[in-house]
C-alpha cells in the first residue's frame, strides 16, 4: 500500500510525522520512506541508516551539432516552452526550461538536436533495521521537481512489492509537485494545524485530492496553538480525522536536533498507534 | 522603486506572517504581492479588496477530435509523458499528464490532435485593509505554470510601483528551490530569508541560499523562534558571517504570533512588546540595506 503524507500549507509536520511514524511502524515490520520533497528533502536529518545504493538522476535535453544544421528554425518554431533559440548564426539551448518532450529533437529534419543525459539530481538508498529510506535530491540551479519525483517513483516500483508499507513525504502546495508526488498513491495523509493558513491551505489540498479522486484523512498538528474552525471544519464535511497532536515545546526542541520524538512523549507514541490501526483497516478494505 | 523578496526554503518558518507585517510598517509606501500562488494565504491578513479579477492562461493542452482520429498510435507512440493512452479503443488525453508540449499535434497524421490554452488560475489586484495595493493570485487545482503565474504577480506589481511611484514592492515567495522561487527572484533588489532553529531550516536555507547566489542578489536573514534551540542560532548567526548574509534580527518564540493570525491581523497590529519591537527593527533595517 502507497500512503503520501502532503498538505498544502509548508511547515506544518508533514516530515516530523512522516519519520515518527515510520520509525514506529518498523518496530514490529518492514517500511519504506521514500522522501519525495526532492526541492527540500528533510526525511534524511531524523531517519539515518546505511546507504547502500546511489545513482545519478538524469533528465535528456537537446544538444546542438552545428555542423550538420541547415537553421531551418523548425526547432524554435516547435518548443513551447522557448527552451531553444535561434540567432543569426547560432542556436541557443536552456536546459532548465526544456521538458524533455523530444520534440525538436525528433523532428529535426538533419538530426542535428541529440537528446543527451543532463544530471538534475541523486538518488540515494538507504537501509536501518526494517527501514527502507530512499531519498532524492534536486540539483541546485535544477527548477523542475516533477520528473525526478516520477523517476523515484520508478524505482520504488522496481524496487519494492506491493505488499508492504511505502510512505511518501511529498513537497508543499497543490501544483504539479504535489500531483506528481500523490497521484499513483492508495491513501494520502494531509497533515495540517488549526490555524487560519492551516485551514486555507487544507482546503485546498482536499480539492486537489477530490480532483485526483484520493482517498485521505487528516492530522491536525500543535493541537492548541489556534482555534477549532479545522476540527468544525473536517465534522461538517466528513473528513477523518486520525490523529491529533497536540503542541508541545519538547516536540519542537526535540525537531530542531534531527531527534524522533515519539518515544520521548507517550502522548504522541498513542496518536501513532491510533494512525496504525487506521491505515491497517485501510489495507484490509483494499484488500477485501 | 525597490523590490523585496522573502524567501524561507523551509515551508512554515514564519514567512507569511512576518511579510504581512512589513506590510502593515511600509504602509501605503509598498506595493505587497503574494507570490506563493500555490498556497497563497496573505490575504487572510491584508483582506484585500479583489478590485480587478483577471483570468490567467498559459500552457496548453492536448484536444483530441476523435472524429478525425484514425487510431494510429502514433500520438502515444511518442509522448513521453504518457499522456495518450488507449482506453476502449479511444485515445484519450489524461490531462494532470499532458506537459502541452504539442508533440503530437506535429506528428498526427490525420490533424485531430489541437493545443488548447488553459485557463491556470487568477490573477488580483487589489487594495488592502490598510489602504495598500496588493496583487495576489490563485493558482487552479494542480495546474502548472506556477513560475508564470508568479511572473505575471511581479509584473503587476512593478506597473503599479511605477505608476503610482512607490519605493518598495514586498513580495512573499513560496517554499522550496524550484520554479516558482526562480521566478519570484529574478530581479528583485534584496531578499529576505526566513528561517528556524533546527536542523531542517539551516539545511533548507542553505540550499535556497544557493539559488539566491546564482541571481547575485543581496541578503539578509531573520531567525524566527530563535530560543527554541539557541546554539542552532549560533549555528546559523555562523553561517551568516561567513556568507556576509547581513543577520536582520532574531525573532523570539511568542504566541502571539499564531494569536495575531488566528485574529485576522499582522504581529505588530497584535503584539505590543517585544515581537512588534524587533519587526520594527526589522524593518528599518530592510530599508536601509535596500537602498545601499
């Protein structure tokens, strides 16, 4: 089963949460955490383990060969996302708007736009006990997050059967990121707090997910920090709500040194458990 | 006419919040854009007006005239975002796939494929409870584009700051080092990074660090929540001095910077003591260090 913690609002938990409950899960079974939130990846700061698999990540981008070109100017006439330019005498590639459509390249009429590999970021393996942690990085300088999170995906899939727990730490917002990162899951966690941005945002992301037709539950996360309008909110529209946690200072400092903090506040080890048998009924009813 | 950008890397560390309230100081001084299109949430303080609502296109996407389509294959064939599978013996266009890239208008035998332009989301301009214009927008459900939409934001913006000769433009980025932060940065003045003593925020300034070099911009940082862990203070105040990142201000952990959202209105309207006194600070210091 495929389980994405997301939200839309940044900041509130989604990795804290993600790291605790696997680490907690991975007591009694085999996990795997796959860091999705490839622009800011945080999994990696509380789960540690040994690495035992790296590799490159690579997008294909057109390449120029002067010599064999006529300047026709069907490649810029073709790109949508003006990634190639023609000038007197010259074509011009930016590699960070290029989608990898292969377009220009295919429909060159002297072939002289190869695809060729460009890294755009790394993916790295890691093992602990019954964790399974992979995460992937973004180059800096690299704007597009999309295809390296469905590269990821990829490998999970080759990498992992069914069968066993896969959670995925998705980046912020509702735009393509966070579609690219939920839209082959099974179930997805919307982590949020009881702020006025927290229910904005939270919002948002339940329309996101209604349009991908997702089944999802909610966290509220620093219980006590706002008001009620979320917990009204997720009543009056039917919206599970799994856990709360409530705000803590110790959770905070215990976060702010890369420390799991669920062993620590008995308080949180119970909301965990109650998202255990949550999402274990879930597999069940998948299953049934 | 100068623009300020607040950038945090890290969602969550206060950004919104603290934006909102250099808002509130510069007055009717600034123009304020929210840039964080995709969870835009500073309206919920500025209250703005939503005097111009304008649609927002850009992109395309695939249509398919399944009159004129001889099922060849081809268009499937050739997308490298598996957009066009064959469902019921129908190719069809799964739109959250389609990158618009028009590959396969070009290659389609029979011309049944066109690009149609997508309406993306909104973009406003308003004015604000306390008298400031605003341009905001509102992204739609998983549409992409972002990085233009956060363009078109700044570019209104900049119109009005020019039209109604205004010294500042505040613009609150979005989280992360992607697309939408590039667009947000290019060519803004100074940057404000936000961030938080913990593990996760210094990575995370770190790397959109990294990207504010490559626009050669000049920084400055606020540490918000800074008692919450002093040495992972110390740690980042370290890294600013040896980035010569101009330190703005610690800002200390206070409830009444949640309480102040919770009722609708910036810090420094809520805040009578140190929170309002520091984003005070803060802001002369902004100021000052933008116009050098």
């Amino acid at each position: 089963m495929k389980i994405a913690i997301a939200s839309g609002k940044g900041g509130t938990g989604k990795t804290s949460l993600a790291t605790n409950l696997v680490a907690y899960l991975a007591e009694n079974e085999e996990v795997v955490l796959i860091d999705l939130d490839v622009e800011e990846p945080n999994s990696g700061l509380f789960i540690k383990g040994e690495l035992i698999h790296s590799e490159d990540k690579f997008k294909m981008i057109p390449q120029w060969e002067e010599s064999s070109c006529s300047l026709c100017g069907l490649c810029q006439k073709t790109c949508r996302f003006n990634a190639i330019i023609q000038l007197a005498s010259d074509i011009i590639i930016f590699p960070e708007l290029c989608h990898s459509c292969y377009a220009c390249s295919e429909l060159c009429p002297s072939s002289s736009l190869p695809m060729i590999k460009e890294k755009m970021g790394e993916l790295k393996h890691y093992k602990k006990n019954n964790i399974s942690f992979i995460e992937s990085r973004l180059l800096i300088g690299q704007e597009q997050a999309v295809p390296l999170i469905s590269q990821t995906h990829d490998y999970i899939d080759q990498h992992f059967p069914n069968g066993i727990l896969k959670f995925y730490d998705s980046p912020p917002g509702t735009s393509c990121p966070v579609i690219e990162a939920t839209k082959e899951v099974d179930f997805v966690i919307l982590v949020t707090e009881p702020t006025p941005f927290g229910l904005h945002d939270l919002r948002l992301a339940i329309e996101t997910m209604k349009v991908l037709k997702k089944d999802f539950g909610v966290i509220i996360n620093r219980e006590g920090i706002g008001n009620n309008d979320v917990l009204d909110y997720c009543k009056n529209e039917n919206i599970p709500v799994l856990a709360k946690i409530k705000n803590n200072r110790k959770i905070a400092e215990l976060y702010s040194v890369g420390k799991l903090f669920y062993k620590e506040i008995p308080e949180v080890e119970e909301q965990l458990k109650e998202i255990k048998n949550y999402i274990f009924a879930k597999q069940k009813e998948r299953r049934a | 006419m100068k623009e300020i950008v607040i950038i945090s890397g890290k969602g969550g560390t206060g950004k919104t919040s603290i934006t909102a309230s250099l808002a509130y100081l510069g007055g009717t001084d600034v123009v304020v854009g929210d840039c964080d299109v995709d969870a835009a949430d500073m309206h919920l303080l500025m209250k703005p007006d939503f005097t111009i609502s304008e649609e927002f296109y850009s992109g395309e996407l695939a249509v398919i005239d399944q009159t004129k389509c001889i099922q060849c294959g081809k268009c499937e064939e050739i997308c490298r975002f598996k957009a066009l599978p064959l469902i019921n013996k129908k190719y069809v266009v799964k739109p959250l796939n389609c990158e618009g890239c028009g590959y396969c208008e070009k290659i389609c035998p029979s011309n049944a494929i066109t690009m149609e332009t997508q309406m993306i989301g909104h973009c406003y301009i308003s004015t604000t409870r306390i008298d400031n214009q605003m341009v905001h927008a509102c992204l739609g459900i998983g549409a992409e584009n972002s990085g233009k939409l956060v363009a078109k934001v700044k570019k209104e913006a900049n119109r009005i700051a020019r039209q109604s000769n205004k010294e500042f433009i505040i613009i609150d980025g979005s989280p992360g080092i992607g697309c939408p932060v590039a667009a947000s940065l290019s060519g803004a003045h100074f940057v404000v990074l936000v961030t938080e003593p913990s593990v996760a925020g210094i990575h995370d300034l770190k790397r959109v660090y990294e990207v504010v070099k490559k626009f050669k911009i000049k920084a400055g940082c606020i540490i918000n929540k800074y008692d919450v862990n002093t040495e992972k203070s110390q740690e980042i105040m370290d890294y600013l001095s040896t980035e010569k990142i101009i330190h703005i201000s610690n800002l200390p952990y206070d409830e009444n910077f949640t309480k102040a959202m919770v009722n609708g209105k910036t810090i420094v309207e809520y805040d009578k003591n140190h929170l309002r006194k520091s984003l005070i600070e803060s802001w002369e210091k902004i100021k000052f260090f933008t116009n050098i």
